[in-house]
C-alpha cells in the first residue's frame, strides 16, 4: 500500500472513531458560566419557582403524584412508597430537578448559544443526579437497613472507600480494585495502530477485493480466498504494525 493511500486512510479512521473533532470533556469554568447563564433569566426562573412552591406545598399535604421515571432504580425500595418521610424526600428531590431542568430548558429555547445551553443540561444532570437522597445515608432507607443488618460495617466500609478514593483516585469513585487488571494477564497491549475499518464482503469470488489485496501486502489479519465466504463479522479493523 503507498504511502499516501495509508495516509488517507488513517485519516478516515480517525474521522470515523470520533466525528472529526477533537474529543474533550467540558470544564468545570465553562459549565458553571452556562449555569449562571440560564440562571440568569429572570422570566424563566421565575416561573419555574412558582411552580416549584406550588408542588412543594402538594407534596407537604400529601396530595403530590410526582413518581420518578419507570427504570429509575434508586427508588425501588419500599419505603420510598410506605414511608409519608422517604415518599416526601423523594418527591421534593424530584420536584426540585424537574424545576432546574425546566430553567435548563428554557435557555435552548431562547436562542441562546446551542454549545451554552448544552453544556448548562449537562451541568444540570450533574448536580441533579449529586443531589439525589440516596447519596446520603440518612436519607437512603436502602443503605440505613444494610447499616442495621451489618451492624454498621457497611458504613465501615463506604468511609474507608472513600477515604481510598480521595488519596488514590482523585476523588472519583473507583470502578475495580486497584491491580484487578494485569498486563499479559487480563489485558492484552500490542504495538499497532489502527489504520482503516472497512465492511467485508459476504464472498470473494475475484480474488481482487480489498481483503486480497490486503493478503497480497502481507497484511497478518484474517483474509479471505477466491470463493471464500468472509468471516462471520459485522465490520472488520484491518490493522498495520506500527
């Protein structure tokens, strides 16, 4: 393959992977400067804490339908539902998001900046989903009964992981133990570079498609004969050694 077919095909396989675009997470500054953005509309904000204070006072008597979405799995034990405390924690959280959303909203709709206003939604879910009751152990009737039914080793633990993640992951909850994976025993790393990502075809019949022509560059990937049906895949990434 010369080089400049190479070189255009690296090209297309990196548009491919991530839309042509730079791939980077929004910063904390940007999303706070969107949230003060769309917390800054006087009408919107307004609004939105009328109907707030209305569906507070509903949820004060009793009286509230608010429910969280079907699937969401935080409030699946009872006592969200059996208990009036818990079911009123549960609505005013709701209640309280479906207000900052609303204002979140209310920005797209305003012709503002569509990069502005995406990023105020996504601090929103951010805060939205930091603010919900089951993160906080007196307001999680789920973890005050693991607490009982462990004689509180559950808090031991929770403590001590969080203790483990501020010192040695910056904070973030750890998704495995440290040294869970291995090089060579768990994971598998070898020099290579992706160079293009291209559909088979069902059968060669020509011996002049583009995995022959990949068999004949002295390609180590799988290839396929005159007459040979292709492998059994979706999609194939030819790889180059680098």
């Amino acid at each position: 393959m010369s080089s400049p077919e190479a070189t255009a095909r690296a090209s297309e396989a990196a548009a491919s992977l991530n839309g042509g675009e730079a791939v980077a997470g929004p910063s904390a500054g940007d999303m706070a400067s969107a949230m003060i953005a769309a917390l800054a509309q006087g009408e919107a904000v307004t609004m939105a804490s009328g109907r707030l204070a209305v569906e507070l006072a509903r949820i004060a008597l009793g009286r509230s339908a608010l429910e969280p979405a079907k699937g969401d799995r935080r409030f699946t034990d009872p006592a969200w539902t059996a208990s009036p405390v818990f079911r009123r924690i549960k609505q005013g959280y709701l209640a309280s998001a479906q207000a900052l959303n609303s204002v979140v909203d209310a920005l797209g709709d305003s012709g503002a900046d569509p990069r502005q206003a995406e990023l105020a939604r996504f601090a929103a879910n951010v805060v939205v989903s930091a603010a919900a009751p089951t993160n906080v152990l007196a307001a999680n009737p789920a973890a005050i009964k693991r607490a009982f039914d462990t004689g509180g080793l559950s808090v031991l633990r929770g403590v001590r992981n969080f203790a483990s993640d501020l010192r040695y992951n910056g904070g973030m909850p750890s998704m495995a133990p440290a040294g869970a994976f291995e090089v060579g025993r768990d994971l598998a790393v070898s020099r290579r570079s992706c160079c293009s990502t291209r559909r088979p075809p069902r059968r060669c019949t020509s011996g002049r498609c583009w995995w022959c022509r990949r068999r004949s560059a002295g390609s180590t990937s799988s290839t396929c004969a005159p007459g040979a049906a292709s492998p059994s895949i979706a999609r194939a990434t030819a790889c180059r050694r680098s």
